[in-house]
C-alpha cells in the first residue's frame, strides 16, 4: 500500500469516525430531548394532580369545619333539651302529687256532702 492510499485510508477512516460520533451526537440529543419533553410532560400532570388534590383537601377541610360546628350546635341543643326535660319532669312530678292531692280531698269530702 502506497503512502497515499495510507493517507485516503486515514482519511476515510476519520471521515467514519467523525460521522459516526455526529449520528450518535444526534441520536442522543433526540433522546435528551425525548426526556426532557416526559420531564415536562410528568410535571404539568403532577401539578395539576397536586392542585386537584389541594383543592379536594381544602373542601375536605371546610366540611369538617362546618360538620364540626353542626355537631357543637346540635350539643348545645341537647344540653337544652336536656335541662327542659328534667323541668318538665319536676312539673310533671308536681302535677301528679296536686292531682293525687286534689282527688283525695274529693274523696274525703264524699259525694257533695259538706
């Protein structure tokens, strides 16, 4: 082989090279690009999870606030209910010994009689 082929050979074989290092440059910027595009893509859809999310938290929140002061207030609707009732059973109490005592004193007095 002449000094020239050599140096056509060399030639050749740097040119391989170096359109073998521009495809496997290419080929792999394509595949930075192609993580980078799912990178964005994972993100936009994470933050739109992620806002849903806060927001469901956020009404989860107001329903327990409002479920939470419907339950104070029914409390406090017992515990009235509870002291009307205990007086409406004193009353009743009440009623039952003037009644008791009223029939009594009909039956000690007869039938009309003075």
């Amino acid at each position: 082989m002449t000094p020239e082929e050599r140096l056509d050979r060399a030639e050749y074989i740097l040119g391989r090279i170096v359109m073998i290092g521009r495809e496997a440059r290419s080929e792999f910027r394509q595949k930075i690009n192609i993580l980078i595009d799912a990178q964005i893509k994972n993100e936009a859809a994470w933050r739109a999870e992620s806002k849903a999310i806060n927001e469901q938290i956020h009404a989860t929140s107001e329903q327990i606030q409002a479920t939470s002061e419907q339950i104070q207030a029914t409390n406090e609707q017992i515990k009235s209910l509870a002291v009307t009732q205990a007086e409406l059973s004193k009353s009743q109490k009440r009623t039952d010994l003037a009644l008791r005592s009223f029939i009594n004193s009909l039956r000690k007095r007869g039938n009309g009689s003075s």
